[in-house]
C-alpha cells in the first residue's frame, strides 16, 4: 500500500525482540490449538442447525442487511465468486502469519502485544463453540443462500460428516474476521504513515467475502468484534519511545503515547 512503515525519527520499539525459538514454539502453538481445538467441539449438527435458525430470525429482527445482498453481487460473475472463494481459502492464515512475522523482525514490542491479543481472543473463540455450536449460512436452507464453495470452488470443507479437519459447526465467532481486525489495527498502531488506515481494507474485503460466500452471518463478524475489542482493552498497547538526548553516543529514550491509533486499542 505503499505505505512507510519505518517509525518517525527517534523512535523505537522499548523491548528487545523475543527469542526466536521460543515464539516459533508459542506461535505455532496457537495456530494448532485454533485449528484441532474446533474439532473438539463437533457432532452437534441439530443443535447448530436450531442455533442457526434463531441468528438469522434475529438478524432480520434486527433489521440487519440479507447476506444475499452481497452474495447476488458476487455471483454476477463467475470470476468474481471465484476469487471471493480463494479469499476465503488462503489469505485467513498467511496474512496473519507474514503480520506476526513483520512485527516480530520490525517492532517487537508490538509483536508481543499483539501476539496477546489474538491468543487471548483465539482461546475464548474455542469455548463458544460448545456452548452455541452454530451451521453457517450456506447449510441453512431457508437462508436461500449458495454454497459458492461448493458450486463455484475452490473449497476447503468436505461434507460435514466426514470432514475431520475443520468444525464446520464453529461458525461464531469468525475468527477469518477477528484475525483480520487484527491485522488491521496492529499495523495502524505500528506504523507511522498517513496511508496506514489503508489496512482497513483488509477486515473490509474479508467481511464481505466471509458472508457473500454464505461462511458466516453478520453476527458472526459483530460477535468477533466484540470479543476483539475486550482483548485489547485487557492487554496493554506498547509505548513508542522518542529519543531526548544523545550522551556519548548513547541515546537515552523516553516512553510517549501515541495518539495515532483506533481508539481503544491499548485502554
């Protein structure tokens, strides 16, 4: 995006950045524990398919816009429809893992905050799913919604019955779009350019390709809201630091707020 992300003169990130090893292991701990520990909470298909019943009741209670509204503007084009499908296939996971990758090598301070904060919103996304099991839009016949997956590829769910990569009935909360939130507002608070809230598109594009797709509801992506906002209102933001004298070489820094990020990020 064309975007400077080098910090303006004089600033640094406060930490050392964190053994590499180490945040390998955690890392690639969290990607494992969000990926099997969804499985753990499959084989309630009537359960998910009643709860998905009473979200969309209460999506049009609530005057929400229909999914199909944006599901009828990808499927003008097949093409279209397609690149959504890959979207949703293969940006979730890398894009997550080069954000983490950038901030551990170019701000290690804010690496680990916001490695906090995506453990902490992943580990409460794993207990939702046992207490409200939820069948995405696209299983919903009275949705009227398409499988675009399904129809169009490419997929990365089978048939629910045999699918023993992936809860399919983990619908809420849309980590595809909390993950991406992240994303977005980590890089807003670790860069300095004018250009940063370009990110946005980021959680943009993938709301509107997680519910055309018929992957998720609106509340889906309000519930990972949520849950996002709590987790960052519970682990503080880092300081930047700004250099106030220079003695023998040696600069000597000072913790400064920075007031250049969404509001709420570190509060």
């Amino acid at each position: 995006m064309n975007a400077r992300t080098e910090p303006a003169e004089g600033e640094t990130d406060a930490i050392a950045r964190p053994p590499v090893v180490r945040e390998f292991l955690l890392v690639a701990g969290l990607f494992l524990v969000y990926k099997f520990g969804r499985q753990l909470a499959t084989g309630h298909t009537g359960e998910a398919l009643r709860n998905a019943h009473r979200v969309w009741d209460l999506e049009r209670t609530l005057h929400l816009p229909g999914e199909g509204s944006v599901q009828s503007l990808l499927l003008h084009s097949d093409t279209l429809v397609h690149l959504a499908n890959t979207y949703y296939a293969t940006v979730h996971f890398p894009a997550t893992a080069a954000f983490l990758v950038w901030l551990y090598l170019r701000r290690p301070a804010h690496y680990v905050w916001a490695r906090r904060v995506l453990a902490t919103v992943t580990s409460a996304a794993l207990v939702l799913p046992f207490l409200f099991p939820l069948a995405p839009p696209r299983m919903l016949a009275a949705t009227g919604l398409v499988d675009t997956a399904h129809v169009y590829g490419p997929s990365v769910y089978g048939p629910p019955s045999s699918d023993h990569l992936s809860n399919q009935f983990a619908a809420m909360p849309s980590l595809h779009f909390g993950w991406a939130l992240m994303v977005a507002v980590g890089l807003i608070a670790a860069t300095r350019s004018r250009w940063r809230w370009l990110w946005l598109l980021h959680p943009l594009v993938t709301l509107l390709v997680i519910v055309g797709t018929a992957n998720h509801y609106w509340l889906d992506a309000i519930v990972a809201t949520a849950m996002l906002g709590a987790a960052l209102a519970l682990v503080h933001r880092p300081h930047r630091t700004v250099t106030t004298a220079v003695r023998g070489g040696e600069k000597l820094a000072a913790p400064v707020a920075d007031d250049h990020v969404l509001v709420g990020a570190g509060r």
